[in-house]
C-alpha cells in the first residue's frame, strides 16, 4: 500500500482553497467599501455641523436663503479643528471646499461642494 495523496484529492483540496479564498475576498471587499461610505457620510455630518455653529455663532440673524461657508473659515473660526480636515486626506477634502447652507422657513439643508 501507498502512503500520500492523489493528484486528484490534492487538486480537489486547491480547488476548495481557491474557492474558500474567492469568497472571503468579495465579502471584505463588500465590507470596505460599506465602511468608506459610513466615513464619508460621518464626514459630512461633522462639517454640517461645523457650518451650523459658525451660521450661529457669526450671523446676527439666520435669514433664509443660500449661505456658502469655505472649509478654511469653519477652521479660522475654531468651529472646525484642521486635524480633521488632516485626517480626511486631500483627495477628499480641500480647504477651499465648502459647505452650503440653504435655509428655508428656518428648515436648514447642506450639501458640501469639493
């Protein structure tokens, strides 16, 4: 009798490696990129945020209508740290992007502008 393996069985066993490999790629992959979307949308909501303190803080009156705040005033102002933008990467934030305001009937919406 033989003691090993047949070519077969090893090239099975590939086979189930390879496969188990493929899998597991495509779910952290999926996993990833779910993760930058949660950061980016976190992002957002931090300069949202940002940009309604120095609204508040700066404006003697919120009136209705657009407001466009650069990201280097939210920083000037101290209503932004700059670590942050920092950590964002300069592919995605730059200090002359902005965050725009646009109130109406004292209802606020934003959308930040790269």
């Amino acid at each position: 009798m033989k003691k090993g393996f047949t070519l077969v069985e090893l090239l099975a066993v590939v086979v189930i490696l390879v496969s188990v490999t493929l899998v597991t790629t495509i779910i952290i992959v999926g996993y990833v990129k779910n993760t930058e979307k949660t950061l980016d949308e976190a992002s957002k909501l931090i300069l949202y945020n940002a940009t309604d303190i120095y609204l508040n803080e700066y404006l003697e009156q919120l009136d209705d209508g657009v407001h466009e705040v650069r990201i280097q005033v939210l920083v000037d102002t101290n209503c932004l740290d700059y670590s942050f933008v920092e950590n964002q990467g300069e592919e995605k934030i730059k200090m002359n992007s902005s965050v725009v305001a646009n109130v109406v009937n004292g209802k606020t919406t934003y959308e930040f502008r790269y």
